[in-house]
C-alpha cells in the first residue's frame, strides 16, 4: 500500500578519509543557518572517480550520537534530493552542520542548500586568494580596499 508513496532516494558518493575531507580546505564557502558547504574541483586523472561526492562533518559540540546521527540523515537527505540539479560532477563538497539542521523544516532546508549550490557555483562571486588572506591578517583590510 505504500510502494506507490514512497520515492527512490538517489545514492550520494560519500569522502570516506581524512585526506579527502582535507583536499576540499580552501575551496570556495557557502554558508547557511542550518550548514556550512565548501567545494573543490576534483583534478581530473586518469581513474578518478565520476560524479559528484560528499563529505558530511557534525561535531560532538552538536550533540549526542543521536543528535548528530538525525541531523546527518536529514541533511543527506536535502543534499541527495537537490544534488541532481544543482552538484558539478566534477566537484567535491563537504557540508559541515549547524545545530539549526536538527529543528529547520526540511522546505527551508532544500532551500537552503539549493541557495548554498547556487553561491557555489555564481562565478560572479569573487574568492579570496591566500594573497588577500594574509594581506588582510597583516592590515586588517583585504588586498585592493580602500
């Protein structure tokens, strides 16, 4: 009775080690209330692995293993529901939870991660190099601001 109810849920590729997760530091950011994502094209070689992966982070300053096991569930879900439009294949994102992920209605939750692939991928928005970073550390402005 209810197999007609229920929708397949697509398979996320998932980053499994340390490294992978480390690869995607200092790619582009986009943050929302419930989750903080960051992307990284992958290089291309010669066996590397086709579509889009995810990396999913929740600290224990969350929760207990049951809070952050139902944020991550529920955040995979989003991700899983919208990746198909909005994810490059190319890409490696790894989205690290907010405490907001546990109680937002998961509406505002597709749309915010529809809004975080969005800022992702605008190339209009500008992504600041290490020589900006450092330069802002030593004046406390960003390279080229007045």
């Amino acid at each position: 009775m209810l197999a007609h109810l229920e929708a397949p849920i697509p398979i996320l590729r998932t980053l499994k080690s340390r490294p992978e997760f480390l690869a995607i530091r200092g790619g582009r950011r986009s943050s929302t209330p419930a989750f903080l994502i960051e992307m990284k094209e992958r290089p291309e070689t010669p066996n590397s692995v086709e579509g889009a992966r995810f990396g999913f982070t929740i600290t224990k300053k969350i929760g207990n293993a049951v809070t952050r096991n139902r944020i991550r569930r529920r955040l995979k879900a989003a991700v899983a529901a919208t990746a198909g439009q909005h994810a490059r294949t190319t890409c490696d994102y790894v989205i690290v939870a907010r405490l907001a992920a546990l109680d937002r209605p998961f509406t505002l939750l597709l749309e915010d991660v529809t809004r975080a692939f969005t800022a992702l991928h605008d190339n209009a928005k500008r992504v600041r190099t290490d020589n900006a970073r450092s330069a802002s550390r030593r004046t406390g402005t960003l390279k080229g601001s007045t």
